[in-house]
C-alpha cells in the first residue's frame, strides 16, 4: 500500500500535486455495484452520522493542528479510466459530501462546494439522481421539507438509501454550530484529514472489499504511522519560506519508503525477530514503540489499537517533535540495535539477559542504553548477568534451586568461548534441566555389562553394605538375603538382575549427590523426554545422533557427555561415576570464578 495522508479539501481535489483525486489522475470517486448502498443512520447520538458530527465540533472547539478521520481505501479502475474505486470508506465520503453541501447553503456561498459531483453511483440511478438535483444543486429543500412531502411529490424516491441520506442531511443541517459556521468550514475542509490507501488491483476490488469487511482487516497503526511520517516529511522544509516541488516531494517520499521497507525487512528477519521482539507479529511496530518509550511514553492501559499512532501523530501536532526527526529515530534506533546483534559480546550478553529466569529484561529495558558507549554497555551488562548467576555452587541442589542451576548451566555455554551462542535456535525449544546421572534409574536393562556395573558400583559404593536398604524386622532376612545376592551380582563382569534386585537397585542408586550441579545439564524438554530415565551411555548416544541429525544441543550439555570438561574425569565414555560429578563441579567452580567474563 501507498499511504498518503491528505485534508478533506486535498481528498477530493483534482490538483495533480496536492489532490488525492489529482494524484491518480482521477475526476471522481466511483461506488461499485457491490457495496452496499448509504446506511448511516442518524437518529440517536450514538448513530454513526452523530458520532461524525460530534467528533468534529469536538475537535474544532480544542483546535488540533491537525484532526484525523479514519482511513478510506481506494484502488485505479481500470475500466473507469478517470475514476478511483472505493473500496473501504464510502460511507464517510459521502457524508462529507452531504456536509459540504448543507454548509455551503448556510454560508451563501456563490460558488458550488469543492465536494459537488464527486462521488458517482452509476448503478443506483436514483441515488445518482437524488445526489445531482437536491444535494449538489438544490439542499434546501430536503431541509425544508418532511420526508413524506418529498415521496408524496417524488414517489421514486422511496428507498432506503436516499430515505438515510435525507435524514443525514436534515441531522447535519441541525448539529452545525450556530457561530462561527466559515470558520468551522475552514477548518473541517484544511486540517481534518483521511488517510488514503491506494491499493494496487492484484484481486478484485471486490475481493478486497470482502477481506476489508468481512474479515476485518484493517491498516495497522504502523502502517499508519508510515502513512504520517512519509507525507508529512515531504512537506516539512528545511529552508524557510520555499515552497518544495512536487516532484522533490514524490522523490523523498519513494526514498523514504525504501529506507522504512529496508527497516521492516530487518525487523522481520526471523532471527531478529526472535531476540529482540520475541516472535511478535508485527516488529516495526514495537521499533516505534521503543521511541515512544524513549521519551517517557507511557502505553495507556486500555489501549486502543491506534494508540501509539494517536501518539505520533500528537507529538507531531504540537511541534514536540517533527516527521523527519521521528523517522531519522527510526533509522538510528535500527542501526544501533543492529550493530548489537552483530557484536558477539553484546549479543551474547543481551541474549542471556533476555531468557535468564527471573531476569526482569527484555528489549524495552535496554532503551535507556542505546546512548552508551560500547566499553561502558559491556560492562553495564556484565554486572547485571553477574547478578543472575550464583558463585556458591556447592549449595545448589536440584528441587531447591532450580532456576539459579539453569542460570549457571545456560551462561557456561553462552559465555563459554568467545562465538555466538544460537539464541535462535535456543529460542526454538523449551528447556529443562536434566540428570546426567538418572535421579531415578526405573528403566535400568536387567541385563547389565561390564560398563553398566562399574558404573553402578562407584556411584553406590559402600551403601551396598548399608542396612538402612532393607527391612530386618523380616524374621527370614528376606530383604538381608536380596541384598547380599545383589552385592555378589555386582562384583561379576555381566549379570542379570530379577525384578526384587531392580527394585532393590534403583533405591540404593537414588542420592543427594544426584542433585548437585555436577550432575545437571541443558536439554530440551523433547530430549529429556527421549532420554527417560536412561543411564549415561544410552543418553550420550542418544544426543549424539541428535546432534548428527542437526538439533540443537548447548556446547556445556555437548561437553559434559562428550566428557571434554575436564581430565580429572573417568576416560570411560560409556559411565558417569561420582568421580565425574565431583570433577564436573570442580570445573564449573573455576570457570565461573576465573574465566567466565575473562576479557568482557
């Protein structure tokens, strides 16, 4: 869409510079056959010609530099070559016209209004007709007669189009003020606007008219703030008292339009998208936001859906800030965002402040900062990543912490090297933490190998001697005789176990140290899932073949099952023993107390 913004007088204007009929090389507006006919009602103050009139008398007594009525949508018809098809707004125009006209008669004024003969209904003939002898040339006689003189003299005028019209005028003629009528003429005619989208005619006007009706869709207020920033750049002048060529206006505004979609394509970019506005459907929408928030704006509760519009085009209004100032905004607020994302320290550093549970930043918080110097941001940020990640790791215990160990977990592979960390891919999932050494083991083979026992002896150790496993109020030692089978099982190089030793097993396997930190990772909820209860070396296959079959896996999750942490730990990649967690810990103590932020 080509957004213009034009006044009520510029709307219906056949000037090639100023007019929105000039412009498209039109005479007239043309009402198709499907639209539905003239059905604004004026009888009670909530009718729509009501509502219309109110708003304008409202806005003439506070006196807006500029007021802005909603936007009308018109294509070229292709058939009409002279014409512009409405699509959207016919409504409103006509109602303008039926205004234009009453004022006129009550001012006097000798010459025809500029609305006079613009709106052509060629396929309702009798509105056409009823247009053309009462309101172009003679309105007093609809306000001077009842509607049943007028049937009574002019039967073929029963409809329900020219019976709303009739009425519109009569309520109109009725609402003007009774003071300072030119005034009000002036003013509704040069600082009322429309917004006129001119659609290019890919489908029917018909089909467009069905989407614009029928499914509601409607301009945005970005597109509108579009709208608003283009026209009114164009007109603003640098130099004073210098009257800008038409064809320099159309110039800027063609480059204008192409520096706001090189803008919007950025904004869309999914990966983009993802870290700075969090999936939103509409990213330009939130940059504008941004400005907004940038000068203290504060979003009302009960938002309209135009409301950030309202306020740009408010601050425009009262000169608090001009068109090319916002769009320059734009333009910079893009670039400095963008330069963030390419920097790998502050991507990083922003990307984790965004996701870190209970981090209270995102995008908006970070407007405050677009100002700072590079050195100075980077070490803003720091302190306020530092604050989210815990130094006393041997107190972290899984159930109790859990947010704090995501923390941790999450910033050993953002933080980890100095490369990017796929926020966008990490984005993608929902994640969890996950044992590395199951918590609770109930999907353990009862066929175990050689690595499966050595496994499970260093992480029991001597607990298989400890009577706190079985119940020795049993007068046969039923529970003792299981125990001692168990421990007898586990000192042969494979074995298999019966469902009473599995049992036995997974209780014995179950302890606090499984909760430590040293035995956490990142995973997907899906891959935790995948992984069940599985012991070590059914996982580390497991994340393998995922990672071979490209899904994401963190780096610290990648390394930990890889066992390329640290060389304290069991060169066995087919167990994770207690030896494991220890070392594990150890290294994660040293990296987040020496190397973590090294060089940030």
């Amino acid at each position: 869409m080509s957004d213009l913004i034009f006044s009520i007088s510029q709307t219906f204007s056949q000037d090639v510079r100023e007019g929105a009929l000039g412009k498209y090389e039109a005479t007239k507006f043309f009402i198709a056959p499907y639209q539905r006919g003239y059905k604004w009602s004026s009888e009670t103050p909530n009718s729509p010609v009501q509502l219309l009139m109110s708003d304008l008398i409202d806005a003439f007594s506070s006196k807006p530099k500029e007021y802005y009525l909603q936007f009308i949508t018109v294509a070229k018809d292709e058939k009409r070559k002279d014409m512009l098809e409405v699509i959207d707004g016919q409504q409103r125009l006509t109602t303008i016209t039926l205004l234009f006209s009453v004022m006129n008669y009550k001012l006097k004024c000798n010459d025809k209004p500029f609305t006079d003969s613009k709106l052509s209904y060629e396929v309702r003939k009798r509105v056409s007709e009823f247009l053309e002898n009462y309101i172009y040339k003679d309105v007093r006689k609809i306000i001077e007669i009842s509607w049943d003189d007028l049937i009574a003299d002019q039967p073929q005028y029963d409809e329900q189009d020219i019976y709303y019209l009739f009425y519109a005028t009569k309520k109109i003629n009725e609402m003007l003020p009774k003071e300072n009528l030119q005034e009000f003429y002036d003013y509704v005619a040069n600082k009322v606007m429309l917004i006129v989208n001119k659609v290019e005619k890919t489908i029917t006007c018909e089909r467009i008219f069905s989407n614009l009706n029928t499914n509601k869709v409607e301009l945005t207020s970005a597109e509108l703030i579009k709208g608003l920033l283009l026209t009114k750049s164009a007109r603003e002048n640098d130099v004073p008292n210098r009257a800008t060529p038409y064809r320099e206006i159309l110039e800027q505004r063609t480059s204008m339009g192409r520096q706001w979609d090189e803008i919007d394509n950025w904004a869309n970019n999914p990966k983009i998208q993802s870290f700075y506005f969090n999936q939103v459907k509409d990213p330009i929408h939130e940059l504008l936001l941004l400005i907004a928030l940038k000068d203290e704006f504060k979003p009302p509760k009960n938002k309209d859906k135009y409301y950030l519009f309202n306020y740009f085009q408010s601050k425009i209004k009262k000169g608090e800030q001009t068109a090319k100032g916002y769009f320059f905004e734009l333009k910079q607020l893009k670039c400095i965002l963008n330069d963030w994302f390419i920097d790998p320290k502050i991507y990083n550093l922003l990307g984790f402040l965004i996701i870190a549970k209970g981090s209270k930043d995102n995008t908006t918080s970070f407007i405050d900062k677009i100002k700072l110097q590079k050195e100075i941001l980077i070490k803003t940020l720091v302190e306020k990543v530092k604050g989210l990640i815990p130094t006393e790791i041997e107190k972290l215990s899984y159930g109790d912490n859990n947010d704090e160990i995501y923390n941790l977990l999450l910033a050993l592979s953002v933080f980890g090297n100095k490369e990017r960390f796929d926020f966008y891919s990490f984005k993608k999932n929902e994640w969890s933490l996950e044992h590395i050494f199951p918590q609770n083991p109930k999907k353990i083979s009862s066929k175990l190998e050689q690595s499966d026992i050595i496994l499970i002896n260093s992480i029991i150790g001597e607990r298989i001697n400890d009577n706190s496993f079985i119940d020795l109020t049993d007068k046969t030692h039923k529970e003792l005789k299981l125990r001692d089978k168990l421990a007898r099982k586990l000192k042969q190089e494979t074995c298999i176990l019966n469902e009473d030793e599995l049992n036995l097993l997974c209780n014995m396997l179950q302890s606090k140290s499984l909760n430590r930190i040293g035995n956490m990772a990142l995973l997907t909820k899906s891959d935790n899932s995948s992984n069940g209860n599985g012991m070590f070396d059914a996982k580390r296959i497991n994340i393998v073949q995922r990672v071979s079959s490209g899904r994401f896996v963190p780096k610290h999750t990648y390394d930990v099952f890889s066992k390329l942490i640290s060389k304290k730990m069991n060169p066995n990649l087919t167990i994770w023993s207690e030896q494991d967690i220890i070392s594990h810990e150890e290294w994660i103590q040293v990296t987040i107390n020496n190397q973590l932020f090294k060089g940030e």
